[in-house]
C-alpha cells in the first residue's frame, strides 16, 4: 500500500482545475504469475489482480470511497521478445519435429498399409504471444503392397488416402493444469483453442500441397511395390493464451495435438507437441492515459 496524495502535504490540483492527476507506478515482483483463471468439475483456480485506490475522507460521519480496477499481468520475457522479432520477418532457424507412424489396413483381414505423419513448428525455447508462427503438417501413405504391370498407374480407390483438405484434420492446442489443494492434488487437462479443425474453416487459411503417385519398388522387383503420396499442410498459428508458469499451487503447460483419421475401424493417427509459451513482453507497457475511461472519487472536503 502506498499514499499518492495527502490534503495539505500534496500539490494542489492546477488553478481552476477540479481534477487532480497523479501518476503513479508499482513494480511488482519479478516471478509474480501471470494472469490466469480456470474452472472444471471440482476444479477452480485464479490469479487475479487489481489496483485500489481509497479517498480518505476525513468528515465525521463521511465513508471512505473506494474503486478497483482490474488490470493483466504477465511476465517479462526478454527471450520470446527476441524470437518475436525473428518471426516477422520470416523463420530462418531450425524446425522442431516430431513424428508417428502406423500400420493400418480398411478391413480385418489382408496386408497392412503404412501411414506417416510429421509436425513442424520452429525449434524454439519460448513461443511469444501475439506473433504468427509457422507450421507445417507433413502425412505421407504407403499402400499395402501390390504389383503393376509395366507403366499402369494406381488404381482409383487405392488405401489409403491422404487427406486432401484441412476439414479431415484435428489440430488443437490443450493445456494441463496441475493444482496442489489442501485435500488432494488434481491434474485436469482443458481444450484451449483449435488450429485447424473439423467443424469451420481455419484462420488463417492452410495452404495444401498434394504430390502424384509414386511407384516405390521392392529391391530387385520392379513389377512388386507400393504407391505413395505425400500431403503437406502449411499454415500458422498464433497463441493469445496465459503464458506457461509454475507456482508452488499451480503449474500450467501446453501442448499441441495432431489427430488425423483414416478410413477403417480404429485407423488414428496422433502426434503431441509439447510448447513453452512466453508473453514477448520484455517490459512493461506504459499505459496512455488518452486511451482509458477515467473512474471518479467523488471525496468532497
């Protein structure tokens, strides 16, 4: 708590001004959490903070006057504001990958077909709030194998398809909240945002490219193989959400899910991405004063 003006110890409010403007700032400690709130079934936790001001007034039956003003705090990130610069102007370091891969075939009984998925984001320690960052989705198929006769090319319905749109793919970001209670301690994990998803089209818009087929042959047979094709999903994505954070009560991570089905019962393939989020804020904002609505205390002498 501290005292911004006090009657007859403080600058008096300017000649034929009513209002009096005092600015002020309060530093806060440097691993004060950011921002947060959550609620689940028999699961709730914030991190909330405001600033009070009180008019004192001094009349003997006169009640102080109060006001509370939410404001959002987050973390300085001097890392992320860096990576956030770099971004802007186009990723030009390394990717993090991560991949899956299954054998998978329509029906019950017969050969096994081979799916591969690949998820590209930029290798990075922090991703910054508020920034486009690039990714790429890479599924490759491998049909079950098969002969061909001289140049014939794949047959129409050959297993499996790639995907051809980004309406056949799950891609979402989920965060895990780990909360230490006095009764028990609780893991709940919620669905945060969907990058690319199922049921309305993504923003921004994912560019698909898809390649012919490609006759891969077994060695030392050139009538026996498999066809594939790749299917590559290009797009960005960018994160408005509570930054990661630990605490003695509370600790928060995200990670990205890859999900993509394929016809026939149980073909799922699914990739998780583990991601540190940063605010990119390496201090903090001033606040313009021209921006606000100025909330009044009324405190008369």
């Amino acid at each position: 708590m501290m005292t911004l003006w006090a009657r007859g110890r403080s600058p008096p409010p300017p000649e034929g001004d009513h209002i009096l403007r005092i600015p002020f700032s309060i530093p806060l400690p440097p691993d004060a959490p950011p921002s947060f709130g959550f609620e689940s079934y028999m699961n709730v936790a914030y991190v909330r903070y405001a600033v009070e001001v009180t008019g004192v007034r001094t009349g003997t039956f006169a009640i102080d006057r109060t006001i509370k003003v939410p404001v959002v705090v987050v973390a300085p990130d001097p890392l992320g504001a860096a990576l956030r610069a770099e971004l802007k102007i186009g990723w030009q370091g390394d990717w993090g990958r991560i991949k899956a891969e299954e054998k998978i075939r329509k029906m019950p009984w017969g050969d096994y077909s081979t799916v591969k998925m690949e998820l590209l984001v930029p290798h990075l320690d922090t991703i910054p709030l508020f920034t486009a960052v690039p990714y790429s989705i890479i599924i490759t198929t491998l049909s079950a194998p098969t002969k061909r006769k001289g140049q014939a090319q794949p047959a129409k319905d050959i297993f499996p398809p790639v995907p051809r749109s980004a309406s056949e793919i799950d891609f979402e970001l989920r965060r895990h909240v780990d909360l230490q209670t006095p009764y028990f301690p609780s893991n709940p994990e919620e669905h945060v945002a969907d990058i690319i998803s199922k049921a309305h089209a993504p923003v921004p818009p994912v560019d698909v490219e898809i390649t012919d087929y490609i006759w891969v042959p077994e060695a030392g047979k050139e009538d026996k193989g498999c066809w594939m094709q790749e299917a590559t999903f290009h797009s960005s994505m960018n994160l408005r959400y509570t930054p990661t954070f630990l605490t003695e009560e509370i600790k928060i991570k995200y990670t990205l899910h890859l999900k993509v089905d394929f016809p026939g019962m149980g073909n799922t393939l699914r990739v998780e991405f583990p991601i540190n989020i940063g605010s990119g804020v390496e201090a903090s904002v001033p606040v313009d004063e021209r921006a606000l609505t100025p909330m009044m205390i009324d405190v008369p002498a």
